[in-house]
C-alpha cells in the first residue's frame, strides 16, 4: 500500500510487516523501517515537538535535512499514519 504524507512517502508492505521510506520532503530515498524503528523515531519527535528550531535528519548517514517545527509536527502526523498500519 502506498502511503503518501505531507512530509514522507513510500510502500508499506502488510505481508512482511515494513515500510520502505522512499521520498523525505522532495528528496528521494530508500530506507527500510521496522516497528520499532518507526515508534522509536515517532517518540522522539513527540519529545522535541516543541523546540522551536526543529529538528535535522540525516539520508544516506551524509545528507542532512532541515525540518522546521511545523515540518515536524507534519511528520509526526505522517508516521502516525504509518504506525496505524503495523499489526
């Protein structure tokens, strides 16, 4: 099932369980994400959703991606989304 968010896209797979993170904003990407990676960076966005800078992530452990605190709080939605999907 594709699954389309305001700040992430990408295919999650109901039979193995996954999600396979292709697009950060406008960037493309490949990543697969498990449960427990998925809630482990949902947590720590709720943690920090306040900051007011926002928060940094990396792609490809080189590329760093700024994402305001209205991105993060967009994300936050979008990985809800996802999370709802795991069984």
């Amino acid at each position: 099932m594709y699954v389309k968010g305001n700040i992430i896209a990408g295919e999650f797979d109901s039979t193995i369980n996954e999600f396979s993170l292709q697009k950060v904003k406008n960037l493309g990407t490949e990543s697969v994400l498990n449960e427990d990676q998925l809630n482990n960076i949902y947590d720590y966005l709720k943690k920090h959703q306040q900051e007011e800078d926002g928060q940094i992530i990396t792609l490809y452990d080189q590329m760093l991606v700024r994402l305001s605190q209205n991105e993060v709080n967009q994300l936050i939605v979008d990985l809800e989304k996802v999370i709802s999907l795991y069984h």
